[in-house]
C-alpha cells in the first residue's frame, strides 16, 4: 500500500501506537474489488467528512462508499480525481497534527 505519512523530522513523536514510525496520513491500496483511499483527516475531523460527502454527489455518478477513513472507489471511470486533489489540499501537515494531537488527548 502506498503511504504518505508527516515524516519523522517533522512530528518527532511520531504515531502514538508505535513511536518509531512516522504519522500516518493518507494510504492508497488495490483492493480485490475496489481502490481504496484511506485518508486520516477525514477520520478525524468531522467538518472535512461533511464537506466531502456534500461535494461528492456534485462529481460522480454512483454513490459514495465509505467507512470511516476509506473511501472506496469501485469504477476506474468514475473517480473523482478533482474532488480527491481538493481534499488532499484542503488539510495541511499542520492542521493534520494540530487534529491527531487533539484526537489522542481525549
């Protein structure tokens, strides 16, 4: 699975369960019928899950299927590419820290 993480150097706490690696942050894996796309931001900041549940209607034609951090992409000709670069933008490294650091204290 391809991952992207907030690398060492930056957040040296790294991720909380396992200190030595990196903080997770968005991970791209084949699945057997799907692509999925596990973005951590939407896990944890529930004003960014609204946001893209109401602008996914706007740009693709079938449903959204979704857990809590995968979004499943059935249909190579209906992903929304646009949408997807837009959420990826839309949460910097440190609003991503600022929201796990937020979400681990509680």
């Amino acid at each position: 699975m391809l991952s992207y993480v907030v690398p060492k150097s930056i957040y040296p706490e790294g991720y909380h369960c396992t200190s030595d690696l990196p903080l997770p942050f968005l991970s791209i894996g084949n699945q057997k019928k799907h692509i999925g796309l596990y973005h951590m931001g939407i896990y944890a900041m529930p004003a960014l899950v609204q946001w893209f549940t109401n602008e996914y209607p706007k740009h693709a034609k079938y449903k959204l299927d979704m857990g809590k951090s995968c979004i499943r992409l059935k249909r190579m000709d209906d992903i929304p590419y646009d949408l997807l670069a837009e959420l990826c933008r839309k949460v910097t490294c440190k609003k991503w820290i600022a929201a796990y650091e937020y979400a681990i204290q509680r």
